[in-house]
C-alpha cells in the first residue's frame, strides 16, 4: 500500500477500506502530532488531539473527497482542537479558581481552612470511589466538559446509559457533599 498516493489513499477510505485509513494515518501521524506537542508542551493532550482528528476525519471521510490540501486541512484540524483544547483548560482553571475562591468558603467559617479542606477531600475521595464507568462519565462531562452524546460516542455506549450513569454519579456526589457539610457544620458549632 506504500505506494498509493494521497488522492487513492481518500478514495480507498471514502470507501471504508481500513487498510487505506491505517496508511493514511501512517503518513500523517507524526506531523500533526509534532505540531500538537509543540503548541500543548503535553505529550498525552498532543496524543489526545491527533486521535481525535483521526477519529473526526474517518466520521466524516466523504469531505475527504472535496479537500485540495490533505495535510493543510488536517493540519487546521488540529489548530482548531488545541485551541480548543487551551480554551477548556483555561475555562476549567477560571471555575476550579472560582469555587476555590467564592463558593466553597461561603460553606465554611472564613477561618476553618481544616474544614474546607476536609469538604474538598471528601468530595475527591467521593469521585474516586465512583463505580470505574459512572467515574468515567463524570469526569468526561465535568472536567472534559463532553456533552452525553460526545460520552456516548467516545465509550460506546448509548445516550440513555451515558445519562443514567451521570445522573447516578449526580446524586450520590449531592448526598456526599450535604452529609459532609451537615458534619462539618455540627462539628464547628
């Protein structure tokens, strides 16, 4: 298959010959991903990206066909999910600052430090023994910010199962955190 150029490798995968994809990301691998890194400086989120983009462009292979610049098109593709990716690092940095700074004090007295730091242990320890899927989910929808059709699709699974799943991780994180501000609560007075 070395030899096919890029137009027979898009014909072969607009077809679905997977044998094609593999070579097609083959080629192009280690040029987005050198990009990746240099622009993220993190090894595994510059991994992260250029799977997505794989993964985006076998979903989407029939605008294969219509694309001039093969390489310039993947190229903008992973442009535009790193800046992605820096815009949800950057959103998520601003919310975990913002609760840090504004809504878990508001739950504690101004100078229990212990006990804000217990409530936000025991919320951690809480996520951490969440079933390994509902944990997954969770922490795809809320640090990752995917919606439950992007879950669905990167997990296989069905919206259905991504939406109960998340609703039961919801509900004992809402009964964690209330039974740990009632005990803190009560200990502080």
């Amino acid at each position: 298959m070395e030899s096919l150029d890029t137009r027979d490798l898009i014909a072969g995968i607009i077809s679905g010959d997977k044998e094609a994809f593999s070579e097609f990301y083959n080629r192009n691998w280690e040029f987005l991903y050198q990009f990746a890194i240099s622009r993220l400086k993190d090894t595994d989120e510059a991994k992260d990206v250029v799977q997505e983009i794989f993964v985006t462009a076998w979903l989407k292979k029939e605008q294969l066909e219509s694309v001039e610049n093969i390489r310039a098109y993947l190229l903008t593709m992973v442009k535009h999910e790193t800046i992605r990716k820096i815009s949800h690092a950057l959103r998520l940095q601003e919310k975990i600052t913002h609760y840090h700074e504004y809504v878990l004090p508001s739950f504690v007295l101004p100078d229990d430090h212990a006990a804000y730091k217990e409530l936000v242990s025991i919320l951690d320890r809480e996520i951490e023994n969440l079933p390994d899927r509902q944990r997954e989910i969770y922490r795809l929808n809320k640090e990752q910010e995917l919606s439950i059709q992007e879950i669905a699709a990167q997990l296989n699974l069905s919206s259905q199962t991504v939406k109960n799943q998340l609703g039961l991780a919801k509900k004992r994180l809402r009964t964690a955190a209330s039974e740990a501000m009632l005990g803190l609560l009560f200990l502080m007075q």
